[in-house]
C-alpha cells in the first residue's frame, strides 16, 4: 500500500477530529523530519512543543530501550523505581514537594482541578468550587479541561458542561478580583497563554495573582503544559515571575515524545487526595517514567536551557527583520522558545507555502503564526527558517 493509499484509508477508518497535512511523517533526528518519500522537513512545531531535545534524542531512546527490557508496566499497585527517580528531580528542581503522574496535560489539569477542590472541601468550606481561569486559554478536551477553557469555539457541541467554572479576561487583575465570589476556591492560570497566540502578561502580572491569592485564601494552579519544561528558558515559567504557586501542571516535553504528563502540589494541599481519592493506571508506568527522567535530566545537564535562551532571542531578532520588511506582519512576541508572528491575513496559506519548501510550522487564532521548535535548534536552522518565511511571505 503506497502512501497515498494509506492517508485515504486513514480518512475511512479514523475519526475526523483532526485536519491533517497532506504529508505522512515517517522519521525524525533533532530538529529535522522526514515523510514517506523521503523529503526532509524542518521541524519547528516539535509535536507542539513536545519535542523539546529533538527527534529520536539517543539518551531518551536508550532509557526506553533498558526499560522496555525490564519492565513496562505494574501499575501503581506497588512501587515504582523509575518513578520515585523522576518525583525527586521535579521536587528537587521546583517549589514542589508531592507529585500525581498522568499521561497526558488535560489528565493532569483534571488532577489540579479535583485536587483544589478537594482541598477547599476540607480546609476552606463545602461551598467553595469555583475555579477562575481566563479567556483565551486553553486547559484541555475533557469536558472539566474544556469547562475551564475560555474560547468557546471548545464548548460548541458539548454543553452542558461541568459547572464550576469562570471566566475573566487575561492580564486583567481588576476583572480578576472582581469575579471573586463565595464560590470561589482558587485561580487557574497559564503563565503564557500558548494556543490562545503566545499571550505574554505585563510584567508583574503573575506576582499579583499570587497576592491576590494569598490575601483572599485561594489556591494558585498554574498550568505549564505547554511553557513548562525549559520551553521559557527557566525549567518552569514561573521562575521567571518570582512566584510559586500551590499545584502546577506538565505533561508535552516532560517525556519528548512519550506520553507523560505531571502534577505537582506542595505537601499542604497535597494532603487531599488520600488512598482512593484519585488514580491513573497508566500513570507513571516505568515506560513513560524512564523517557521522562532521561528528558529532565539532560535538560538539566546538556546547556539546553541555556540554548533556548540564547536561540529564542536570535529567533525574535530574525523575526523583527522580517517585520520591518514585510507589512503584512502585524507584531512578533515570544519569551525563550515560545514564539509568535501575528499576521493581519490569515495564515492558513502561508502554512502550507512553508510545508512546501519544507518548513513546518503552525497556525493558531486563524493568524497567529506560532513556532515552538526543539529547543537544541541552532543558528542555521534559524536563519533557513527565516529565509523561508522571508521568501513565503514575499511571495503571497
């Protein structure tokens, strides 16, 4: 079955809820994949930023390949080495000090919500629920992470949701303190908003939110998902607010590739969730905890922060040039390897131009151009990235 036979019998036997690319991927090496006819791509959506130490990264390959020969799943029936090894590194190199494994972002958002309202139940009055979150998030597809999403293109279909949940406008700290009611048991809040268009608060934003917090006894959940995991250049991006909140949440790069995600309390609010209280039998399975402590500790250990710092700024300046040249580039924002070219057309266009000249890229909000590549990628995939898009957006 050639590969043209192989996407119309997926369109046959899959569920349509994705919109693909006309391309079928069949390998990746750092920054670079390849499709079925052996055509090289550069990869700056990195699986939406899961992708962080690149393609088919040998350290991340050789722990899976020891596990898989030892043992690939037990469930949490009992205790797991590799598992206790990746909650001491994320304790070790957090505010936290108890983590929930999981196997994806919106199982670990699911945990934070259950857990804060577990917690106000206990400590804070049985009528208190409510979550805040903002508009322009995005927390998740189950139907609690899709409740405390604020687009309601996510809601269509799916209503009634869960109750429990309001929405304010981001970087908004009067509408935030304003919607505080009764109810109210916590604030959830993504650092950047990542599918919302690489929103990026004012400065101080996230620190207020934490007063904000501490002065009305409600819990921070901060979701870094996608901006967790050296995507910002710091580990995790409320370093850089000089905040910590109550529980956070990880999953994308935590196992680059491998499904895992995270969620991370600090012993008080963790002594809510007793034996039985919530459980994930997946979670954490030695498979999934093997990739995610070879991820950490090269991250860690290998200079990569340091090379999303230094390559997210590099980025920004090639983008600007292309502002400068290129009316129809309206703004271009982003923090470490999180980065954004908003457009005043829509980029649908411009996407598949770049997937021609074997550039891959994303589009989200209809016309924000949003790059979140490996975070080992260098100056000449930058500048090929650059010169590309310069030559697209030229040409449209």
């Amino acid at each position: 079955m050639n590969t043209q036979e192989m996407m119309q019998l997926a369109d046959k036997v899959l569920v349509g809820t994705y919109k693909r690319f006309p391309i079928m991927l069949v390998k990746g090496a750092g920054t670079k994949v390849w499709d079925s006819t052996g055509k090289e791509y550069l990869d700056l959506v990195a699986g939406i930023a899961v992708c962080s130490l690149g393609h088919s990264h040998p350290r991340v390959i050789e722990a899976l390949r020891r596990q898989l020969a030892e043992l690939t799943h037990v469930s949490n029936l009992y205790y797991i080495e590799p598992q206790i090894r990746c909650a001491k590194i994320l304790v070790d190199n957090s505010f936290a000090e108890r983590v929930f494994f999981c196997n994806s972002g919106a199982e670990a958002n699911e945990a934070a919500i259950k857990l804060a309202r577990k917690y106000a139940q206990e400590n804070l009055g049985k009528g208190k629920y409510e979550l805040i979150t903002m508009l322009n998030s995005f927390h998740g597809r189950t139907l609690a992470t899709v409740a405390a999403t604020g687009q309601t293109k996510f809601h269509k279909g799916f209503e009634p949701l869960p109750a429990g949940f309001s929405h304010v406008p981001f970087n908004d700290l009067a509408a935030l303190a304003g919607a505080i009611n009764e109810r109210t048991c916590g604030i959830m809040v993504e650092p950047i908003q990542g599918e919302g268009g690489v929103i990026i608060p004012d400065p101080g934003y996230l620190r207020e939110v934490r007063k904000i917090c501490d002065e009305r006894g409600l819990l921070l959940i901060l979701d870094e998902v996608q901006v967790g995991m050296g995507r910002t250049g710091r580990l995790f991006a409320y370093e850089e607010a000089g905040i910590t909140p109550d529980i956070l949440t990880l999953a994308k790069a935590l196992g680059n590739g491998f499904p895992v995600g995270a969620m991370l309390a600090t012993e008080k609010v963790s002594q809510a969730f007793g034996p039985g209280s919530h459980a994930s039998t997946f979670g954490g399975n030695p498979l999934a905890m093997a990739a995610a402590c070879a991820s950490l500790e090269t991250m860690l250990q290998d200079g990569v922060l340091e090379n999303c710092s230094q390559m997210g700024a590099y980025f920004l300046e090639k983008l600007q040039e292309l502002k400068v040249r290129h009316p129809v580039v309206e703004s271009v924002r982003g923090r470490g390897l999180i980065v954004a070219m908003e457009l005043t057309v829509p980029g649908e266009e411009i996407v598949l131009r770049c997937l021609e000249k074997g550039l891959l890229i994303n589009c989200t909000n209809g016309n924000i151009l949003r790059f979140v590549p490996p975070l080992i990628i260098d100056k000449d995939d930058i500048d090929r990235a650059a010169a590309i898009l310069d030559e697209v957006i030229g040409n449209r």
